[in-house]
C-alpha cells in the first residue's frame, strides 16, 4: 500500500518536471513582459517533432537527440520573438490573445503538414528501458532519467538566476522594469535570451515528454491549461513558484487519475483554481 | 432618420438574403447563432472589461439544455430556450463570483481552467450527455406549434435572425443603461470605479451571469436549429474561437461580435472546403496578421481611418 503510494507520486514527480521544464520559461516571459502567450506549448511540440525526426529521418541516438531539440526550439523562439512577438510587447492582452492564438493554430496545422495527424512514438535506447526497484516498488529507469536530468537543468537554472550577471539582469527586469531600464539594462536583449533560454528548455522538455505526455499535434492545445495554471499558481517572473506548482500539477493529477480515476482531472484543476483563489497573485508573486 | 436606416437594415436584410441565397441558409444561421454568442462575449470583454477563455462553458450548458429537454420530451423550443437561459445563468453566478476576483491574465487562467474542468465533466458523464459520439434522440416540436423545421433551414433561420435581433437590443440596452456606463467605468478604471462608491465585483458579477445567459440562449437555438449537440460546444477550442471572432471584429462595439463570426466563419467553411488537411493553417496565419495589421479589430482599423482622414482635412 505505502509502496504504491511511492510509486504514484514518483511517477508524478517525474511528470512533474516535465511540465515544470516545459513552463518555467513560459514563467519569466510573462513575468517580464506581462504576456498573455497561449502558444507556449508549441515550442515543447517543435522539441518533440524535432527529436522524433532526427531519430527516425537522421538515425541519430536519443542522447543526441535532445541537443537538437533544444537547439531548434530556441533558434525558432528567437526568430519568432525578433520578427513577431516584439511587435506586440506594448498591445492589450487581448491582441496577444489573437496573435498566440493564430500561432498555436498555425503550429498544429504545420505539424499536420509534416508529420500527419496521428500520435508519436520513439524507441528508448536499451539502457533507458525497464524498471529499477526503489522504495519497495518499481520505478521505470526512464521516469528515473527525467526526474535527474530535470534536476540537473533546474540546479543549473537556479545558478544562472542566483549567480550570474544575466541572472542578475533577468531579476532585476522583472522586479522592475522601468528601474532596470534606468540603470542601463538592455531589456529587450534580456527579453530575449529569457525568450530563447525558455524555448529552448520547453523544446527538450517536449523531446522527453513524448514518452510520458504524448506527442501529436494536438499537443500545445491539450496542455494549454496545465502550462498556464503552473505559471500563473506559481507566480508569473519567478522561478521557485512554477517548481511548487508543477510538483502539485503532477503529482495531484497522477494520484487523482490513479486512485479516484472516475474524477479524472478534476482533482488537479478543483486544487488549482482553488489555489489561484487564495493566491491570486500566484504561491510566490506579488501584487502589481 | 439613421435609425430608421437602421432598423430597416435589420428588417431588409434576412428578407433579402433568404431571397437571394436559399440554399445556405443552414451556414448563416450558425454565423448569425455565433454572432449572438460573440455579442454576449463583448458585453463581457469589450464592456465590463472582463477577458475569458472558457465563455463556451455557458454556450453548452445551453446547447446540453436544450438538447436534454428536447430529448427527453420536452420539445418545445421557446420555454427550453428560456429555462436553459435560467439554468446558464445560475451556473453562472459562482463562476463569475470566482472569476472577478483575479487579475487580467488571472481571469484568463480561471475561465480557462473551469472551460477545462467541464468539457471533461461533460466527458465523463458520457451516460447523460452521449460523451464523445455527441447527444442522441432530440425531438423538438415546431416553433410556435405552427413552424417545423424544412431541410432548406428557413425556420431555423428567421429563428436564429429573431434571437439575435432580441438579444442584440437586450446588450444594446444594457450597454447605454447607467448599469452599462457603470460597467464601462470600472473597465477604464477600477479603482478610481470602486472609490466612486461602485460596487465593482458585484457589477462585474452580474454583467457575467447576463453574458453567460444571453451565451446559454445562442447554444440553445443551436441546438434547437441542427438537432445536434456535441462535445465541442463547451470545449476550450471554442471559447478561444469566439474570442478571436470578437478580436477579430473588434471589441466594445456591438457590432463587431456579428462581422468577426460572419468573417470567421465564411473563412472557416470556405478553406476547409477548398482545403480540409490544412486549412488550421490558413487560419492561424489570418490570425496573426490581424492581430499585427489591426489590433482592435476590423471596426477599430475602420475607425483608426476616419479619424486619420479628419485629421488630414
């Protein structure tokens, strides 16, 4: 009984970093740009549909293939930020709503276009397969895979953020824009390494997550709201906030599925809006 | 004497439309039903100034309404389509109690996640609603017990134009009442709103329940006119589908809701018959370019004209 209980939540701890690799760079986009981005999820789609191609078209090795998607979703995030997104820093949310909504719909008809409408799968490399035993139960050496690597990309995050000069830029920016500006900080540059580092991740989070969230072209429509819920629970512009949220997103929606299935999703979205209600400015935001 | 132009031009046009165009009957009624359902978004959006991705949810409870009372015997349309309005607005009231609370983006998340949590809803309880293969068995009685519904979709049609009409003045009214200009201020300034002695979640409350009503009518004529009710009337697809026909025509205007729906959907059906594979391209595409080329809609860019063309007299 507490064996399967560890087992659960392991299993939603590793769907949970997915989700929060996926949406931490949605999380400092809108916390410094105030911007409603609904098409987010296309770029972990592009991440997946780029290693899906380079293991299947290339003959590449999966390893070698999440470089790769990290790569191509950030070089697309900033060529879209560049040519598209800029435009529409200073326009109402509701025009970012249109815009992001006309790229979501144009990414799930190119991934049509290229790839046809059914689901995705690759072949694990052997090393990646099979169970390991911990904690009295069984957890998949993939799962096992996910939790670590995230771990890693997020101690590494935490770094940059913490350490680093452009950690230091990218705080200071979103804190407070207008200062920021005032002493010299280039936003618009920071806006958009911010924007390609956030791709980038959501790129490999949607390479490893063709595994354990699917990959068709559906995709950024069908975790559309899990993607904003973390940001917006967690707190737009921060970093630890969308980590909590997404632990919560995970590991309530995999309990919720396994043990009261007839519930569905509903546990997870019943705890969110919940959570959005007591925390309206996200777990670690603060008012604007 | 506009007015007159005006109501003429309500009166003239579905008389001459039904006269030159008899066979697409069926396609403008949906874009007049969607019309309606982009109309009660703006009061919502444009007026109270209360974004949501999830204004579908209100349009199913009234297309599941209507659909659940028709098959289950009642089939008479006119007091279905009021008492699924009730049922729409009741709903309402927690979710719009729930969702004033937020911030801008925040009430985008909360309409979402509500949007989200009843398509599933409505998924699961595939016992009540049919589920994936969509609502069987709906037998609804001639309107008025004089009008049954023809192939051709004329009935349908004179039906969706007339909800539409009364709904139209219902917003219009609304919109000029003080209620309405009080809605209007606390969209320009909350706070200064709220300071003024306006109680502004109570306001914005009620502005919800009236959108999600007149939004429960349009799905209820919707399903009252194609006999058909299916998952996709409450899902998240069609929320953000009408909010982009809203963008599209321009927000706070009344008449922008009817342009985006008729553009939308002319477009919608046009490419995904000249093109059934791709045509969310084509879509996605016009989307973006109307949100750089005219970030308040057709009527903003209309109005952005004139007044460059005063200025230049």
């Amino acid at each position: 009984m507490l064996a399967q209980f560890i087992g659960v939540v392991l299993d939603g701890i590793a769907y949970a970093s997915l989700l929060f690799l996926i949406s931490v760079g949605l999380s400092v986009t809108m916390g410094l740009m105030q911007f409603a981005n609904l098409a987010h999820g296309a770029f972990a789609m592009a991440g997946g549909y780029m290693c899906v191609y380079a293991m299947q078209a290339l003959g590449l090795s999966y390893l070698a293939a999440l470089p790769i998607a990290f790569l191509f979703s950030m070089v697309l995030g900033v060529i879209l930020e560049r040519l598209l997104y800029r435009r529409l820093y200073s326009a109402s949310h509701l025009a970012q709503v249109l815009f992001t909504v006309g790229l979501l719909y144009l990414s799930m008809g190119l991934a049509v276009l290229l790839f046809g409408p059914g689901a995705q799968a690759i072949h694990l490399p052997p090393f990646l397969q099979g169970q390991i035993a911990m904690f009295g139960t069984q957890l998949s050496v993939f799962r096992a895979f996910t939790i670590i690597f995230v771990l890693i990309v997020a101690l590494g995050l935490a770094f940059v953020v913490r350490w680093t000069r452009f950690g230091a830029r990218i705080r200071c920016s979103v804190d407070n824009r207008a200062a920021a500006i005032g002493i010299g900080i280039d936003v618009d540059k920071v806006m958009t390494y911010a924007f390609a580092l956030g791709s980038g991740l959501a790129g490999v989070g949607g390479a490893l997550g063709v595994q354990l969230m699917g990959l068709d072209p559906s995709f950024p429509l069908k975790y559309l709201a899990y993607f904003l819920l973390i940001v917006v629970v967690g707190g737009a512009g921060s970093f630890i906030g969308p980590l909590f949220a997404a632990l919560v997103v995970g590991v309530v929606d995999t309990a919720g599925r396994y043990y009261a299935p007839v519930l569905g999703s509903f546990t997870m979205y019943f705890l969110m809006i919940a959570l959005l209600l007591i925390f309206p400015h996200g777990l670690v935001g603060r008012a604007r | 004497m506009k007015a007159a132009l005006i109501v003429a031009g309500w009166i003239a046009a579905p008389v001459l439309y039904m006269a030159l165009f008899p066979d697409s009957l069926v396609l403008a009624s949906q874009i007049l039903l969607m019309g309606l359902f982009a109309l009660s978004l703006d009061l919502l959006v444009g007026y109270a100034g209360v974004a949501s991705l999830g204004h579908a949810v209100f349009f199913g409870i009234g297309a599941y309404g209507a659909g659940l009372l028709a098959a289950n015997g009642w089939g008479e349309p006119l007091s279905a389509l009021v008492l699924t309005m009730l049922v729409a607005a009741i709903f309402a009231l927690p979710v719009g109690l729930l969702v004033v609370r937020g911030g801008s983006l925040g009430r985008l998340m909360i309409t979402l996640g509500i949007a989200t949590l009843v398509s599933e809803a409505a998924n699961r309880a595939s016992g009540i609603t049919g589920g994936a293969d969509g609502l069987q068995g709906m037998d609804v009685w001639p309107l008025l017990g004089l009008f049954s519904y023809d192939l051709q979709g004329r009935t349908g049609f004179v039906y969706a134009w007339i909800v539409l009409t009364l709904g139209f003045l219902a917003v219009r009214s609304i919109v000029a009442s003080p209620f309405g200009l009080s809605l209007q201020a606390i969209r320009e300034n909350p706070v200064r709103a709220a300071a003024l002695g306006t109680p502004v979640r109570a306001r914005l409350t009620f502005a919800f329940v009236l959108s999600a009503a007149l939004a429960g009518a349009a799905g209820a004529v919707m399903a009252q006119t194609t006999q058909v009710v299916a998952l996709n009337s409450l899902g998240v697809h069609l929320s953000a589908d009408v909010l982009v026909m809203l963008l599209i025509g321009g927000v706070g205007r009344l008449y922008g809701g009817l342009i985006g729906a008729a553009i939308f959907m002319v477009v919608h059906h046009w490419l995904s018959d000249l093109d059934p594979v791709y045509w969310q391209i084509w879509i996605g595409l016009i989307l973006i370019g109307a949100a750089l080329a005219a970030p308040d809609g057709i009527l903003g860019a209309i109005e952005k004209l004139r007044s460059r063309k005063q200025v230049a007299w």
